[in-house]
C-alpha cells in the first residue's frame, strides 16, 4: 500500500487574506499626500489583549463588589475604571494633533534598502511618548519620542522591487502609551514617488573599447580587456587622483597617470544594442558600466535605442545616465 501523502499546505490563511483585503479596501479610501494631520477622523482606538483582560478583571471585581457588597471593591472597581478612561484620553491625545511630513527621498537601487525619512511635528506643550512607525505591510518598528513643540525624525526603511518610478507603500503610525490597554494607530499613503534604478550586474564584464572620434582612427590604440588604458605616464605633481593608475601602483610600485591626450582620441560608448542580452539584464550592465566607468573619471555617453546621452563625466552626468536607465521602457502612469 503506498503510503499516504500530507496534504499541501497553502501560502495563505483566511484570517491573513481577510486582512490583506481589508487594507486594499483601506488604502483606497486614502487620499495620497506628503503631509497629514492627524486628527479624530484620520487616527483610530481598540482595546489591547491587556486592554481586553482589565475589562474582564473589572467586570469580576463589579459582581463580586455587589455580590458581597464590599465598599472597598466598589473603590479599586471605579479606580481602575478611572484610570483605564484616563489612559484611554492620553493614548489618543498622543497621536491627535500630530503633523506627519514626508522629506525627499533619495533615489535607490532595485532590491537595495531606500530609507523614507519622516518628521514628526507636534504643536503642544507636552511631550508626546512612545510613537512608533513602520511600512503597513512591514514588521520593523521605528519608535520616537516628540519633544514638547518641536519634531522627531524617523528613518524607515523598505527596498523596491522594480526599476523607475515606484509609488512610497502605505505607512502606519502607532502608540500605546501610557498604560498599554489601548492601541491608537493611523494608515498615511504619501503622494511622492522614489525614482528606482536598475540593480548593477554583480560581476560586469570590462568596460567595451572606445570608439574612435572622426578623422582620427589611425591613432587610436585598442584598450585591453582589463578596462583600463595603454597610455600613461610618469606621475606629476599636481596630477588629478582620478588619473593616477592606482593598480599599477600597487602591482609594481610605480606611481603612474593615464595620459589624457591619448585617452581623447576616442569616445567610450555604452550601447543597449550590443550587450545581447534581454532588457533588464542589459540595463543592469549598462548601470554597473555606468559606476565603474564614473569611479574611473572616464568621460562616457549612453544609448538606449533611440535615445543618447553624449559623453559626459561628473556626478551630474552619472545621474543623468541612471535617471534614463531607470525611465527606459517604463510606461508612466
């Protein structure tokens, strides 16, 4: 008899996916902005596991009192109650009044970490404990305390998943200070989108030959496969440190610098067409070419079908080539 199989297992749980839908619903309902004030209609109150527990030992304590008619149940009962209200007013009041203001983001890299900074501005006069944030969708809690009128900044962290453009998830802000009996949380979708460059090849080939500028092929001496070029010289003083060929220096000990005359005579172009390979993969080569070539002081240009970037060095020029890697063939929304 052939032994019988475990049954599969499936990736999702009804109570997960009912959340899941929930916040769909949620988001949707949301209006995407960079700065949100949090007020009555926008922040939300449930009782905790601890919350739920107290009203049960309460609700005891209420039926014993009467039961025995003990005048010092009757006191801890509404004491407790008392001070379970209270709690409740302050939980709310620290996030009520809260000025949540998204600061720009830096673009990032696909699959590496991008981090959101956020201020938190508070108006009032006390201080505002134990605020905690983190992507709806996320388990990492970023916790802050708000000094009395001033601001707190948290750095969450999330890493997109695809190149261009990329909508900021949802995030959730919570408290439960001071007692713990309540949760007090809101849901913000900010407006502003994070621009999301190609994930660089992890082990590019060289950098392809230079093409020789017009009228002057004749001069212009192949490059090696290792990347780098045939001409230099002696070091001289006051030589930029972009130029010096550090790897020869530390192979031989040979303080060098390329020669820039001969580096003129041709054009470093990096080309879509002739990586052969898909779409995404050539643009994380043509993105990993990009850095390497901007480490080396290279002057390179950049073309993506249609579309070309002339050559160009600098921090300027670097993020022009991977802002258009990143847009290349992403319909806009």
């Amino acid at each position: 008899m052939a032994p019988t199989q475990p049954l599969p297992r499936f990736p999702w749980h009804p109570g997960r996916l009912v959340r899941a839908r929930f916040r769909r619903w949620l988001q949707a309902r949301l209006t995407p902005r960079d700065v949100m004030l949090l007020t009555q209609r926008n922040v939300y109150i449930l009782p905790t596991r601890p919350g739920l527990m107290l009203a049960a030992t309460l609700l005891v304590l209420l039926v014993a009192s009467i039961n025995y008619q003990l005048n010092l149940g009757y006191l801890l009962t509404f004491l407790l109650a008392g001070s379970a209200l209270v709690g409740m007013h302050l939980c709310h009041g620290t996030l009520r009044g809260l000025s949540l203001q998204l600061l720009p983001v830096e673009p990032g890299f696909q699959g590496a970490t991008t981090m959101l900074s956020v201020d938190l501005v508070s108006t009032r006069k006390r201080v505002r404990h134990g605020i905690g944030m983190r992507l709806l969708d996320g388990d990492h809690w970023v916790w802050s305390d708000v000094p009395s009128q001033g601001r707190a900044t948290v750095h969450v962290a999330f890493t997109p998943q695809q190149r261009g453009l990329v909508a900021i998830p949802a995030l959730t802000a919570e408290t439960r200070f001071p007692l713990g009996t309540f949760r007090v949380w809101t849901v913000w979708r900010p407006a502003s989108r994070v621009l999301v460059y190609p994930a660089p090849e992890q082990r590019p080939p060289p950098l392809p030959d230079g093409q020789p500028l017009a009228g002057d092929a004749a001069h212009v001496q192949a490059r090696p496969a290792s990347g780098d070029f045939d001409g230099v010289r002696a070091y001289q003083r006051g030589d930029p440190l972009k130029l010096v060929v550090w790897k020869k220096w530390a192979k031989a000990d040979e303080l060098v610098s390329r020669d820039t005359q001969q580096s003129q005579r041709h054009q470093l172009w990096l080309d879509l067409a002739q990586t052969g390979l898909p779409l995404e993969p050539a643009l994380s080569r043509l993105c990993a070419w990009v850095l390497l070539a901007d480490r080396q002081g290279l002057d390179f240009g950049l073309r993506l079908g249609p579309q070309e970037i002339r050559p160009g060095s600098g921090p300027a020029h670097r993020r022009r080539c991977l802002e258009a890697l990143a847009r290349y063939g992403v319909t806009a929304e």
